[in-house]
C-alpha cells in the first residue's frame, strides 16, 4: 500500500518514474487543458498514450478507444485522467487491470473510493493536482 508515502513523495516517485503516460480524455484540440498539459509533458520526454474514442491521433500519436486496448499496444506507466469524477471508478480498475504503477486525478477531479481502490492495489495516486503545474515547480 502506497498511502504511507505523503502526496509530495508520491508526486516526487510519479514524475521519476512514470515515463509513460496514458492521458484519458486527450483532446485533438490545442486549447484544451488536457492537450496542453500531455503536450507539455512529451516536451519533457515523457512518452505520451492518448485514450479518446473520438480522436484517431493526438500530438503525432495514435489514439486509443479505451485504456484497456491502449494498454495490449504500450507499456503504460501512469494513467492521467481528463474526465468527471463520476467515471472515474472503472477507470482505477483498468489501471490497475493493465498494471499501471499510479493513478493520477487533474484538476478538479476526485473520487475517494476509486483512490482508496488504486491505493490498496499498490498505485500512487493523486488526486485534484495538475500534472503540468507539479512538473513545473519540481524542476
């Protein structure tokens, strides 16, 4: 279990070692928050998984109808979530169905039970923090 680990060291172990991540919820739309951020983090050499049933590429990378089948395809270190609290439950059980090492929530998104859930199977979790915004000031 993860919870132990204080949400500073466990943004600290995201940024260091998730090198791969799945952005549920990418927008193919330059003003949208969720292609800013995934845009500025392949800038800083992450490797970047789209998961957009809408979309069939985003930021030169092929995009995926769910997380599950992004998942048969690239390894997926850290799953970015871009989408209502409310669908976030069966998103923390396909991070941790693929093997995912953490979970992390945006802005404004939070679901307690759904953390509880990723955290007991051993993923670090976040939640209600932007992973652009925490990138930035660890640099």
């Amino acid at each position: 279990m993860t919870s132990t680990l204080s949400e500073v060291q466990r943004i600290d172990q995201i940024l260091r070692h998730c090198r791969s991540i799945a952005v549920v919820g990418l927008s193919p739309k330059p003003h949208r928050d969720s292609f800013r951020v995934a845009q500025y983090m392949q800038a800083q050499g992450y490797r970047i998984v789209p998961v957009n049933p809408n979309a069939t590429e985003v930021l030169g990378e092929k995009a995926w109808p769910t997380l599950s089948e992004a998942a048969r395809h690239e390894r997926i270190d850290l799953v970015n979530v871009f989408r209502h609290s409310e669908e976030v439950p069966p998103l923390a059980r396909e991070a941790i169905g693929i093997g995912a090492r953490a979970l992390w929530l945006q802005l404004g998104i939070e679901h307690q039970a759904a953390a509880a859930l990723a955290d007991a199977a051993g993923l670090l979790v976040v939640q209600d923090r932007c992973l652009k915004i925490e990138h930035a000031a660890a640099r």
